[in-house]
C-alpha cells in the first residue's frame, strides 16, 4: 500500500492543470541532441569574436529552465562586462587562457539561502497561476520547505534534526538531507550544475564553445565580486568561438562498465 505523505498527495488532477500536460511532449529528436553533446568540448582556447548579447541573454534564459529541486531556483548568474572586475576575475582565475580569451565570463553561483525567499515567492505566485493550486502544494512551501530546509545559526538545529530523522526513520521514510549548513551548500550546488550544463549546451547550439572552469581562487574571486560568504561558487564558464589549439586533445571517457550498473 502506497504511504500518504506530501509527496504521493501531489499530482496532476486538479482544475486547469490539464491545458498544460502536453509542453514539449511532442518533440523528439534524437539525433540533433546526440549530434550536440557530442559537439559541446572544453575550450580553452578562444578567437577575439564577440557573442552578441541576445545570444548571450538566451543562452543565459535557457539555462534558467534547467530542473532545480523543489523549483526553488537556488541560483545566480553573474556576467562579467566591466573590465576592471574581468581584469580581476581572470587573475583569481590564474589567467587561464580559458579564462583570458574568452569573450565572456559568466559566474555560476548557487545561494542556498534564498531558498526561504523563494519558498514566498512560490506561494504568492499561486494565487496569479491560470490554475488550480493544490493544498498540498501550499503546504509544501509553507510548511514542509521551512522544517527541510531550516539548519539553524551555526547549525544548531543539525543534532535535533538527525536525532528526530534517525528515529523516525526506524519506522517509514523522511528526508534525511540537508540537515546542516554543508548539506544544504550541497543542495544549492546540485541544481546550479544542472544550469551550467544547460548554459554549455545553448552556447555550443549557437556555435561558440565554452569552458567549465573551477581553477580560480574563490575568496579573490568572491570579494572582487562582492559575493556574501553564504555563495557558493559551482564554476566560472568562459564561452566564445573557437581558437586553433583550443583543444587539447580528443576526448576520453573510461570504460562504460565502470560507471554504469545494473541492479
């Protein structure tokens, strides 16, 4: 028998919600997908060609559909255009030429504490929404957010949190994560990723290349930017056409086997 809890209490059947079920379930093309991670290689190496600023919006705006958990949207993007702070960003960055040639440098930064922020601005978007909106969705937000999410000043909810988890959790199943300020970095970070790789891939669909890059000196580059402690920097993405030599090799990947299993 399936255990009723927020989760299972949530679905599709409610009013209006049924105009939306077919977003994107018409598209299919495989190939052009494969044929685009395919193409998408770390650069780091790149011509003096500019990307011109809608693309870059775009890119930007199609990274903000990446999935994110509990639509939380625990992220921020930051374009780096002034040249003094590029100037110093490539420094932190120790003037990689990925960092150095590239046309653009975007910050990628996850802010798990906006997530409280958010979790308001969710349920004051319910009430503009074309649709129905379930109690259980409000009392996601309103309820179960702020107890998974809370970790107290200086983690001093963290004890209370595995005590009440691994006690509970001896008789059905709780959320045992984030339970500390660490853990809930971690969170922010994983849908920040999820972002970045949608940014990667939206530049490569225009034809320009990009660069992940975590070589860089966090508190320089934080405090050039003037980032709060509680940011997290995921990665700094340089993006731009091409160079010869901007590839630095062919790309390996170890066996299949040793990553994928069957259980």
């Amino acid at each position: 028998m399936t255990e009723k809890n927020v989760f299972t209490e949530m679905n599709g059947s409610f009013a209006g919600n049924e105009a939306f079920q077919k977003e994107g379930a018409d598209f299919h093309n495989p190939e052009a997908f494969r044929d685009l991670v395919k193409a998408r290689r770390s650069v780091r190496k790149f011509t003096d060609e500019k990307i011109p600023d809608a693309i870059v919006h775009e890119c930007i705006d199609l990274a903000l559909l990446a999935p994110n958990s509990s639509n939380l949207q625990t992220w921020e993007f930051y374009r780096i255009v002034t040249p003094e702070l590029k100037d110093q960003i490539i420094r932190a960055s120790f003037s990689q030429p990925a960092a150095a040639t590239a046309s653009e440098l975007i910050v990628c930064v996850a802010n798990p504490a906006s997530w409280r922020f958010h979790s308001r601005q969710m349920l004051a978007h319910f009430d503009s929404l074309p649709v129905e909106t379930p109690k259980s969705a409000r009392l996601y937000y309103s309820k179960l957010a702020p107890f998974v999410y809370t970790v107290g000043f200086f983690n001093v909810l963290t004890p209370f949190k595995w005590l009440f988890n691994t006690v509970a959790g001896l008789f059905r199943v709780v959320p045992r994560e984030p339970i500390s300020q660490h853990g809930l970095d971690l969170w922010s970070v994983k849908s920040c990723a999820l972002a970045c790789e949608n940014l990667m891939l939206a530049f490569r669909a225009h034809g320009y290349d990009t660069c992940p890059m975590e070589g860089y000196d966090s508190h320089r580059v934080k405090k050039a930017m003037n980032l709060s402690c509680s940011k997290k920097i995921v990665m700094i993405v340089g993006a731009g056409k091409r160079a010869d030599g901007g590839l630095y090799g062919p790309r390996i990947r170890f066996p299949r086997e040793q990553f994928v299993k069957t259980l």
